[in-house]
C-alpha cells in the first residue's frame, strides 16, 4: 500500500485546500470582535478566533478539516475505491454540514461584530464539501467524470455477435 499521488484528482484538492484554509482561519483569522469600549478608555475591541468564539460548532470544524485531508491521504493510498468513496461521503456531509453551521453564525452573532475569518470560514467549510461532492461524484463512475463519457447509439441493423445469448430476467438463457 503505498502514496500515489496520481490518484488525487480535482475534487480531492478542493476538499484538502478547503480543509486548510478552514485550519488557518480557525486558528489564525478574527472571526468576530466583542462590542467597542468607549474611546475614552483606549482599549481595543477584543478580538476572538474562531476556535475562541465557537464552543460547540467549533468540533464540528475540526471534523471536517480531518476528514477534507484524510480523503486525500485516503485516496492516495488505497487501491481499491470503496475506502476512498466512503471518505468522499463523510467529507461532503460534514464539509455540508459545517457550511450550515458556520452560515447560522454569519447570520446570528449577537453582541458581536464580524470579522473577516468567518466569512472565510465559510468559503473554506463550503470548498471542503464542495469538494468531497466531486471527489464522489467523481468516485461513482469507474470511468471518472460522468460527464465526459461518449454514448455511442447502438445500430439496430447490425446483428449480435456469435455465441451471445439474450437473457431472461431470472438470468438463464433464453432457448
């Protein structure tokens, strides 16, 4: 079982870049400042992360970000596309699910102003699903993206091959 990178393909990315740039704007980014104090005191408005200002959402987050960048790590290394599949599956749902989280608290954030890391919160969290939709939509086909498969008509004139049977729908052959 080893890493191949050849098997990450555009919806993986978008779900792994979404995952950081979730990471970094949980952790590095302003998401919401608390009220001003008067301009007498000369203090700053208080600043909080998101990881400070988010106490239950913020889980929800960090199992998105996990799963964006284990549906990488997953679909490099595995041969077979079940695992990776399944992967695509929960990043979508939880990158869906944080989107949801996070567009509740761009609406409803009482007693605070917001700040730029929870609009690019959002724009990551929607990325992270974003992403693990095309990675399994991708997943679905074996022949990658379902849209460029070529359908080609069959010629009704042109008969079957020899030794080919049609078959019932129990699966036997016909006589």
């Amino acid at each position: 079982m080893g890493f191949d990178a050849g098997r990450i393909h555009r919806g993986e990315l978008i779900a792994a870049g979404g995952g950081v740039l979730l990471l970094a704007a949980l952790f590095f980014l302003p998401w919401f400042a608390a009220g001003r104090p008067p301009a007498s005191t000369g203090v700053p408005p208080v600043s909080l992360d998101g990881w400070q200002a988010l106490t239950t959402i913020r889980w929800f987050l960090v199992l998105a970000i996990a799963a964006s960048l284990a549906l990488v790590l997953l679909t490099a290394s595995q041969q077979a596309p079940a695992i990776p599949a399944a992967a695509s599956m929960i990043t979508c749902v939880l990158g869906i699910l944080a989107t949801v989280l996070v567009a509740f608290r761009v609406i409803h954030h009482p007693g605070l102003s917001a700040r730029s890391g929870l609009f690019v919160g959002f724009v990551a969290a929607l990325a992270a699903g974003y992403g693990g939709f095309v990675s399994l939509r991708a997943e679905s086909s074996p022949f990658g993206d379902p849209d460029a498969i070529e359908i080609v008509p069959i010629d009704p004139a042109r008969p079957e091959p020899e030794g080919r049977a049609e078959s019932t729908s129990a699966g036997r052959t016909a006589p």
